[in-house]
C-alpha cells in the first residue's frame, strides 16, 4: 500500500476577525486524501476554504486542529516540501530575474546544483514551450507566461507532488489548454497534482478524484464517475430514435407492474458535475442563512435581556 | 513502486548554501532597482569636496573631503538599511514570491537570513566601492596639496627641512591612512544593526510605512536616549515613570552613538584594534538577538 | 485563543529585548565610556547647541551627521565673512567647534576672522567716528582671544593655537609679555621648533625686565648652526646689545652688509 500524497484529517482553522471575540472559520473539519499518481480537484465558490486548505498543507499555516501530512510527513516539517512543486494563484516570481535565472533560483534553494540543474531548467522551459524567451526578464511576461513558467519552477526538483491554485485564472483558452494539456503529462509521469479551481469544465477534464467545498466543509467527495451517477437513476443515451420509439418506452415505463419507476427527463444528458455543484451550492447557503438568522436571534434576544432587567 | 518516507532525500537543517543563494538574488534585486545610481550622486559630492578651496589651511582641505565622503556613505548606509530591508519582505508576501520560496524545502530561519544577508552584501559592495572612489579622490588631493604646502614653505625661507617635514606629515596625517578602513567598518556595523533591527520590526508590522517609521525612531532614539535618560533620571529620580518607562527604553534601544567612531576616526583620532574588535563583536550581538527575535515571531507567521 | 497566543507572542519577544538589553547594558555603557575617553565619540553637545541650530539640524547631529552639518557651517560662514556679516561668522564658528571640538583649523580660522577680519573692518569703518572705531576694534580682538582661549581649553596640548594666541597678542594688542608667554607655551607643542624658539625670542626682547633672557636666547640662536640668523633675530640682538650696555668686545660684528641700513635707520622695518 503506498502512503497517500496528501492526506487531510478532521482539518480545522479559524481566523480571529478582531480584537473583540469574533472569528471566521475557514474550513471545518475537513478531511481528503489524494492518492499517488491521483489528480484531485478541490473545487468550491470563492472564500470556500480551497486556498486556506492549500496553505495548510503547504505548510504556510498552521492548523488550528487537525492535521495534514505530505507523503507521511508532516507539513510542517520542512522535509515535506521537498517533493512538493507548487503554483500560487496568478503568480509574480521576481520580476528583475529572466526566466533562466528564476528556474535556477528556484532550483539553488532546492540543493541542484551544476549541470544538474542547467539540464533541468532546459528540460522544463521546453516543456512549457519557453525557449524562446529565456533570457528575458518577467516584467515582460504575459499572464499565460507567468502561470507557465511557475509550473516549470514548481517542477524544478522533480516534485512527487504538484499543488496549482487556480492554475487557468486569467489566462486564455490557448494557454488554458497548454496547462491543461502540461497536467495530462504530470499524470502520465505519475506524479500526482492537487489543484483548486472553480472552473468545473476543466475539473472535470482532468481529474481522477472530486471534492466539493462549500462554506469551509466538505460536501462532496468521490471519483469523478462516482459523483456525477445519481444513484437512483438510469439514463439511457439513444442515437437517432424516432418519437414513435420514445412514445413506446414511455408507455413501457407507465405499463410497469408496481409502478415504481417513473420517467424523470427526457433529452440532452447535461454537464451533471456543474448541477451538481450549483446544487451543492445553493444548499451551502441555505445552511448558512439559517445558522446566520440563529446566531441574530441570539444576539437580539441578548441585547433584549438586560433591557427588560 | 511506492514512496515511502525512508527514500526521501533529507533536507540538511541549517544550510549557508541556501542562504547565499537567497542573499545573493536579494542582492540581485536590489541592484536591478537602480540603487547603485546612488553612486555617481556620491562621485559629484566627491568631486566637488575636492575642488572646495574656501579659506582652508591645506589639512583643513583634506579634511573636508574626507567628512564630506564619510558623511554621505553613512547617510546612505543607514537609510538604503531601513528602506530595502522595510521592503523586502512585504514585497515577497504582495507577489506572492514568499509563498512559492517557503514551499521550496527552506527553513524560515534562511528565508530571513538570506533577506538580511542580501540587504549587508548591497550595502558593503556600496561602501567598498565609495571608500575606492573617494580614496582615489583623496589620494590625488594629498598629493596636490603636499607639493604646493611643501613649495610655499622653502620659498618663505624661514624654516629648517626637519621643521618643513613636521608641517609636511601633520598634513599627511589629515591623508590616506589604513585607520580610515575602521571607520569604513564602523558605518557597516551600524547599518547592519539597523537592517537586522527593521527586519524585526518587519515581522510583525503591518505595512513597509510603519516599518519604516517605527524604524528610523528608534534609530534617532537611539542616539540621544542615553542623553535623554540622564536628564529625567535628574530631574523625576527614581519614580515610577523613569522605572517603568524611562529604563526599559533605554534598555532595549540600542545606543548607536557608539557606532559613531567614523567620525572621530575620520578626523583623525587613533583607534586600537580592540576598540574594532568590541564593536565588531556588540553589532554582532545586536544582529543575532534581532534575528533570532525575528524568527521567532516569523516561524508560525501565516500568509 | 489565537489571538491570545499573538499578544503573548509579542510579550515574550518584548520579554527577550528587555532581557537581552539588561545582559548587554554593562558591556556597552562601557565600550561607550571608553570610546569617549579615547576621544572616539564626543560626548553629545547638549545645552549649548540646542539654542544656536535649529531641532533638524540637532538631530542630524545626533544622528552621526556632525561633520557634514560641520562643513555647512563652515560654507555658511564662508558667505558671511564676505559680506562682512560678522556676528554671523561669529556664531557660526561657535557651532563649528562645538560641533568639532578638536579641529584646530576651526578654532584658528574662526579667532582670525574675529581678531584681524572683524577688527579691521571696524577699524576702518569711516562712518564711525576714530575714537568709536578703536574702542570697536578692540572687542573684536578681545573676542577673537576669548574665542582661542577656549579652543585651548578644549585642545590643551594644541601649539598652534598657543601660537596663534601669541600672535594676537603681539600683532593685534602690543602685550609682548602676554605673546612671549604664549610662545613659550607653543615650543612645548609639535609646532615647528625654531620658529617658535624665534618668535619667543622676538616677544621677551620687548617685554620690560626679561631683556637679559631674551639677549641670551637670541644669542644662542645666533651661534646654533643650526638655525637661521633672520634680519629680524640680528635686529633684536642689537637693540638688546644698546639696552644692556653690552661691552663692544661681547658684541656680534657687522655680520651683512644689508644691516647697513638697520645701523643707519634704526627705525626702518625689516620684519
């Protein structure tokens, strides 16, 4: 059995707001596992916990309670990063440094050294299709650049692991392909990649496993496959059947002995991940209204008490 | 084939490889931000202290080049402190830079360190290069104003040649000297203090402005609490204001009047290699103790 | 819970500086002490500075910016001195040395402008009746004596000020008593030996009552040969010799014809 990429147990952190006794909680009690070789996508509306969640396994925030361990350490053990490669959301590396000497900056501070690492740094802006502009400083990128190079520089050590934030934010469809297409690669080199997004059509193209995040809490977890299928229901995909046959199954359904099943839709099947999500979403909120509307009545029957003293 | 924790390749805890390599691409930064244009505003100043020929004896003149040269490396030393080093890290945080450095296999302690590092290596190279620059300066005026001195006096007559080389080594003593490289290190020593002493600060500020501000005044306090100190230590004695405001101020406030050795070094006072030594040895202190404050407030700091 | 954990976070560390800064107070009040013994930093120029600079220009003095605020001084009287403005010269002089107590140059440079600059000028200021000019004059001696005699104060092994002291005395006031004295004080100092020895000897012949020490020092200055025998040296010896009577077997010959001229007018200038 080999040890998970990630693992995330009963994650808790809470942010104090002020000086005042307030808090957000960021995420609550989360728990994920990304398996080795897996991609697994988080994904959730924005200020779900996605990031926080990241942070907490890159080792750049503590835990309040819970844990969260890379390949078995600990993150906040520094050895844990070692075989992470990460990429922030719309990342600015310095500016002052050429593509070049970024890919090896980053590579120093990992220990490569030498040919080692001029071979590497090759390799990489090869594979990011940056050749050409090496030698020119990243003030001149464009976003798509940027978001490329920072893959080759979260790749630079050979990581095992590949943690990307919103790898496709701002960037084109040219360039949203190219990544997407750079993550495809990962996989095939068995080198499992954790990443958050909101956009579902990417998610879905890529990733082995799912986990829907919503007001800090997980809600949804599973493979892909596993998700989307509705538990209960069948659907049947039919090519060039005339209405006479639709009219025929209908009637076979309604003929059922019993009559437990019935004929829900009829139609075009649907990207089912983003019903999913919507759903998933809209029930988030409701959960916090109510939870919001109960923490307001405590507060003004508080705030009515010594009143009535 | 699985990945256990046994086959990971071991991150050594302390590395000065790493931290050279932070230092030297903050020293990289800070000098594709233009700083050393500092320079050539330094070479003018140079050059036109030593074109100055007011009404001054010929030691005077000499003199006058080297404060004017001292002067302008300290102001820079100490503010290009402050300022880079109330940059930097705040810099990181806003591009995002620190949190890809920090996912590299790098300790806390060496992100800082290299920050630190990167701020002292721009500012020796700076000084190293002025102290050449207005050496050269100087050089060529000692001789200029040797031979003219020397000349003025045979042609009077009136002294003897031991009386002549008396007059003649008084003003090469104002000259080039070896003692002028202590006050070169003095000025490192007290920039270094306040670059370790605006990281600090840095670690727990809330913007670069307030790191700067909170900075410079305990830069300035620093040089006159000591004074500060002794007039209300006279004037309230022991009450509870001096004890619990007045002392621990002058406490924890460095007294950087100590580091001010250049000026009197520059003007010609002798200084022993012990006096260097103890100097070099309390910036050292103040350095690691502000660093080592530093990480600890920046080792569970969350970005 | 968590912010509780930053407020004592922030104690702790406040709590290491101050520890930090009682172990490491001994040691540095006294490299501070001994830095200032071994004349390496100058014990801060309190009161008297404060009421002549203006707060900026005081903290760029604490600052470790003495000597440039020095050199600004020293342009800004330079302006002065040539508008004649010399109660701005005067005061800014007075910054120049507090603020660099130990450069000579200043000291010096500061008593010429007051006793021979200042005191010219009021000397020949015509709009002023003689009597007023003189007495004008005078001060400004005075001051420029008062101005060294600090500075000697401040620089007690100093000969070129006691030289210079000297100088006033003998040019500017007539007191050959009060320069010879001064002199003599000058050929303890590094300033050039023979010069001083001269102008010692030159001052004594003209005080009342010393006349036979000063034949005797500028007797072995005439016989040292090592040293010159100056127009001025003879002339002395020779006024000496008249005064003292000095029988004519003791006395030095004809030693140039130039002296010539100092045998026939007596009264002629040669110094």
């Amino acid at each position: 059995m080999s040890v998970p990429a990630v693992e995330v147990r009963n994650l808790t952190k809470v942010f104090p707001l002020s000086l005042r006794k307030e808090y957000l909680v960021a995420v609550e009690d989360l728990s994920l596992t990304v398996n080795a070789g897996e991609v697994y996508g988080l994904i959730g509306p924005n200020g779900s916990g996605k990031s926080t969640t990241m942070k907490v396994v890159l080792g750049l925030m503590a835990p309040t309670t819970g844990s969260t361990k890379v390949f078995g350490i600990e993150s906040r053990d520094v050895r844990s990063r070692n075989q992470i490669g990460f990429l922030p959301e719309n990342p600015y590396f310095y500016k002052h440094l050429t593509a070049w000497e970024t890919l090896k900056f980053y590579g120093k501070l990992c220990g490569m050294r030498g040919k080692e690492l001029k071979d590497r740094a090759g390799e990489l802006l090869a594979l990011v299709d940056l050749e050409g502009a090496r030698d020119r400083r990243l003030s001149g990128y464009s976003k798509g650049m940027l978001q490329r190079i920072g893959l080759a520089q979260a790749l630079i050590q050979r990581p095992k692991l590949v943690v990307l934030d919103e790898p496709t934010a701002g960037v084109d469809p040219i360039g949203s392909r190219q990544i997407r297409d750079l993550i495809f690669k990962l996989k095939d080199d068995g080198i499992s990649v954790f990443l958050c997004s909101h956009l579902l059509e990417q998610v879905q193209e890529v990733c082995d496993q799912v986990g829907i995040i919503a007001n800090g809490r997980m809600w949804r977890e599973g493979s892909l496959h596993d998700l989307i299928a509705i538990e209960d229901q069948t659907e049947l995909v039919l090519r060039d059947a005339s209405p006479e046959l639709l009219d025929k199954i209908k009637a076979l359904i309604e003929s059922e002995a019993g009559g437990c099943a019935e004929l829900i839709r009829s139609g075009h099947p649907r990207t089912t991940l983003e019903t999913l999500f919507l759903d998933i979403v809209r029930e988030s909120r409701e959960a916090q209204d109510l939870k919001d509307r109960e923490k307001l009545a405590a507060k003004e029957a508080k705030k009515q008490k010594p009143s009535s003293k | 084939m699985s990945d256990s924790v046994e086959t990971l390749p071991r991150v050594p805890l302390f590395s000065p490889g790493r931290i050279w390599v932070l230092a030297s691409s903050t020293f990289t930064q800070l000098v594709r931000m233009r700083t050393f244009y500092f320079l050539i505003v330094f070479a003018i100043l140079v050059a036109a202290a030593s074109n100055l020929d007011l009404l001054y004896t010929p030691a005077q003149k000499l003199r006058i080049l080297k404060d004017a040269s001292f002067g302008a490396m300290s102001i820079f030393s100490w503010l290009f402190a402050i300022a880079a080093t109330a940059v930097l890290i705040p810099r990181d945080l806003e591009d995002r830079t620190l949190y890809t450095i920090l996912s590299k296999p790098v300790p806390r302690l060496e992100y800082l360190l290299g920050k630190l590092g990167g701020v002292m290596l721009t500012i020796g190279v700076a000084l190293v290069v002025m102290q050449v620059l207005f050496t050269g300066f100087l050089f060529f005026r000692e001789v200029t104003v040797l031979a003219s001195e020397r000349q003025y006096l045979e042609s009077q007559g009136e002294m003897s040649a031991a009386d002549i080389q008396v007059q003649l080594d008084l003003i090469r003593a104002q000259g080039v000297q070896w003692q002028l490289l202590y006050a070169l290190v003095a000025i490192f020593l007290k920039a270094s203090v306040v670059a370790a002493l605006t990281m600090l600060v840095s670690t727990f500020a809330s913007s670069t402005l307030f790191t700067m501000i909170v900075s410079s005044i305990v830069f300035m306090v620093g040089h006159f609490h000591k004074l500060a100190a002794g007039y209300w230590l006279e004037e309230f004695g022991d009450s509870l204001f001096t004890k619990l405001i007045i002392k621990p101020i002058v406490m924890i406030i460095p007294d950087f009047r100590v580091f001010n050795v250049a000026e009197n070094v520059v003007g010609g006072e002798p200084v022993s290699a012990a006096i260097m030594l103890s100097l070099t040895g309390l910036a050292a202190l103040y350095v690691a103790v502000y660093s080592a404050v530093a990480l600890y407030l920046f080792i569970d700091k969350e970005f | 819970m968590k912010l509780n954990r930053i407020v004592k976070k922030a104690l702790t560390a406040l709590a290491i500086l101050l520890l930090f800064g009682l172990a490491k107070s001994p040691f540095e009040n006294g490299l501070s002490r001994k830095l200032q013994e071994a004349k390496l930093i100058a014990p801060i120029p309190a009161g008297g500075l404060g009421g002549l600079i203006g707060q900026s220009t005081f903290l760029a003095v604490l600052g470790g910016l003495r000597p440039l605020v020095g050199i600004y001084t020293t342009l800004h009287a330079f302006d002065a001195w040539s508008f004649k403005e010399w109660d701005t010269v005067e005061r800014d002089y007075a910054i120049i040395t507090t603020l660099l107590p130990d450069d000579i140059d200043s000291w010096k440079t500061g008593a010429w402008h007051m006793a021979y600059n200042a005191a010219a000028s009021e000397l020949y200021d015509e709009s002023v009746p003689p009597t007023v000019r003189k007495r004008n004059g005078r001060a400004w001696i005075i001051k420029g004596v008062e101005y060294l005699k600090k500075g000697i104060e401040q620089n007690p092994r100093s000969a070129v000020l006691q030289h210079e002291l000297g100088d006033i005395y003998r040019q500017q006031l007539e007191e050959p008593c009060l320069a010879a004295k001064h002199y003599k004080l000058s050929m303890e100092g590094d300033y050039p030996k023979s010069f001083a020895q001269r102008f010692y000897a030159y001052s004594l012949a003209r005080c009342p009552g010393r006349e036979r020490e000063a034949y005797d020092l500028l007797m072995r200055i005439y016989h040292d040969p090592e040293e010159k025998r100056t127009p001025s040296v003879i002339k002395r010896i020779l006024e000496l010799e008249e005064k003292l009577n000095i029988p004519a077997a003791n006395r030095i010959p004809d030693p140039d014809p130039d002296l010539e001229i100092l045998r026939r007018y007596p009264n002629a200038k040669l110094d």
